[in-house]
C-alpha cells in the first residue's frame, strides 16, 4: 500500500460500485440474504406492528401522490373493504371524497383496529390471506403497499376476489424499491411483471396498471397501481 493513503485504497480496492453490489442483491434471493442477517424470513409480526402504531401516533404521513391515483377509481357508493387499512389513513381519505361508500377495514394488527374503529369505521382483526366476511359482499377492495409484506401475496388476492361481488373492482399497489436492503419488513419486491403475474393468478381481470412516484417523505422508488375487476356481471362500478 506504499505511496497510497488508506482513504484511497478503501475506495479503490473495497468499495464495489453500488450497480455491481444491487446487481449481486438481485442475484441472491431476499430471503436468504434476511435470513443470515435477521434469522427469519418474514419480519412482520402483529406485536411488531402494535409497538410501531403506538409509538407513532395517531397518524402516518399520507401518500399523496399514490392517494391522488386510487381515488378516481374508486366507486362513489357500495360496501368497500381496505385490507391492511393499518389505521384508517386511506379509509378517511376515501370517505371525504366519497361519504356515501360504506367502508370497512382489516387488519393483522389489534391496535390499528382499535383506532380505525376509533375513527368510526367497521374493523375487524384478520390475518391475510383470512378474511371474515361471506362470497361476494363487496363492491370494492383496496390493500395499498400490504402485499410485499406478505409471503403468500397470491393467496391474499384469491381471498379478494372472493369477497368481490361479481363486477366488483380490486385496487392495489405495491413499491418497487431501488434499494431492497432498506426495508427489511418487505418480503416481496414487486415490478411490473411482478404485480401483473400476481394477479393473473386470481382470476380477475387487469384492466389497469401504472407506476406512481414516490413521495419525497418516502425512500425512493416507485410504486405499481393495479385495478382489476371480477369477471361475472356489466354491473356498473358507478
């Protein structure tokens, strides 16, 4: 290292260039790499969630860009359920655009039931893919940025469809992340291809599908914007 300060030979013999390190992190599977790090798979717990929605509050910061994509999809009235509605930030959003919608919330977590119900709305425990309700009796579902937390995405959006009147329309969205590494509660990592293979899967019918920037409060990225609708019925979603 003759002639070489130490800080230039950190850099040149060390530091590998940040495309080449997330080219080796697309290589090896997520799992495996949380696995050695964390020793588990899957970092969401329902207690984990409990202690992140006390310490926070009464409210997270709102995804605005995403929030202004979703609500003109949305139907104006009908029964809507957010699934992983944490505690009801998208819920309230949605009644005041739309007050006549009927909304009902679920969520893996008993304090963010007790605050969306808190807030006046129907909210029930429920751990995806589970839910508590009969074949049918929704005319929309939502579930924002909850499928990467998920080990079994797929099976969540089966459960969807089941509870989607016929016609009904499912709303979803889920981040791709520039930089996987820095959200370590995600198990999944969604791209478009990614997102449309889940939801082919279903059933259902992709009628749309776009990327939303990231809000500058967010880590950087994009996240993926779905509608798919039941197949069944030309009921009219207005």
């Amino acid at each position: 290292m003759s002639g070489l300060s130490l800080r230039q030979f950190v850099v040149d013999q060390h530091c590998v260039p940040w495309k080449l390190r997330l080219a080796v992190r697309r290589m090896v599977p997520w799992q495996y790499r949380r696995r050695l790090l964390h020793g588990r798979v899957n970092l969401n717990t329902p207690a984990a969630m409990d202690q992140r929605y006390r310490s926070q509050g009464t409210d997270f910061r709102s995804m605005e860009n995403l929030y202004g994509r979703l609500l003109p999809l949305l139907p104006s009235q009908g029964r809507l359920l957010d699934a992983g509605c944490g505690i009801a930030v998208l819920l309230r959003t949605i009644r005041q655009r739309y007050p006549q919608l009927e909304l009902h919330g679920v969520d893996f977590s008993p304090v963010a039931v007790e605050r969306t119900r808190e807030y006046g709305f129907a909210a029930q425990v429920a751990v995806l893919p589970d839910l508590p309700y009969d074949d049918g009796c929704f005319d929309a579902v939502t579930c924002t940025e909850v499928l990467e937390h998920l080990d079994d995405p797929a099976a969540a959006v089966r459960s969807f469809a089941r509870v989607l009147r016929a016609g009904g329309w499912l709303i979803v969205s889920a981040p791709q992340d520039l930089d996987p590494d820095h959200c370590l509660e995600h198990v999944q990592d969604f791209d478009e291809p990614a997102l449309r293979g889940c939801l082919s899967q279903t059933g259902l019918d992709l009628v749309h599908l776009e990327s939303v920037e990231r809000e500058p409060h967010r880590k950087p990225g994009v996240s993926w914007l779905a509608v798919a609708v039941k197949v069944g019925s030309d009921a009219d979603r207005r």
